[in-house]
C-alpha cells in the first residue's frame, strides 16, 4: 500500500490564494475605475472641443462669419456692435 505525506505547503496554500485572489479582485477593480475615469475625461474633451472653431462670439464657437452691415439680412447670429452675422451653415 503506498501513503503520500502531506506537506506543510498544502496547509499555507489556501491561506496564499485567499491573498492572491484578493490582489487580483482589487487590481481588477482598480482598473475599471482607471478605465471608467479615462473614458469620461476623453468624452468630455472631444466633446468640448468644436472640429472647426474659426470665430467666437458670445462665448459661442461659428465656422463662418460674413460682414452684412447695418440692415443687411443674416440667417445666423449677427453681433449689432460690428455688423457681423456668424452661422455654421
């Protein structure tokens, strides 16, 4: 009949992948959040950033703007101060 001893190694074993699967739960947490928190400061960068800001006005970003002078007709937003109509059409 043959015996096998048990060796002191299967006795810390447990108490060694209790440790190491808490690590590994937190590293994977961790990394979500990382992650989580990279995609919301992309979003909100490409977000914020107009593509094709030429002109501001009023804190507002315009593609184009065209000088249209006192009564001339605008079809976007037009600054009375400079005679200035602003669209992105």
């Amino acid at each position: 009949m043959c015996t096998v001893a048990a060796s002191n190694n299967a006795v810390t074993a447990p108490a060694s992948a209790s440790r190491l699967a808490n690590a590994s739960l937190g590293m994977s947490i961790a990394g979500i959040i990382v992650t989580v928190v990279i995609v919301i400061v992309v979003v909100t960068v490409i977000a914020g950033t107009p593509s094709s800001c030429r002109y501001t006005y009023n804190g507002n970003c315009y593609r184009d703007r065209s000088y249209v002078g006192d009564y001339g007709y605008c079809s976007g937003v037009k600054d009375y101060f400079n005679d200035y109509c602003y669209y992105n059409d």
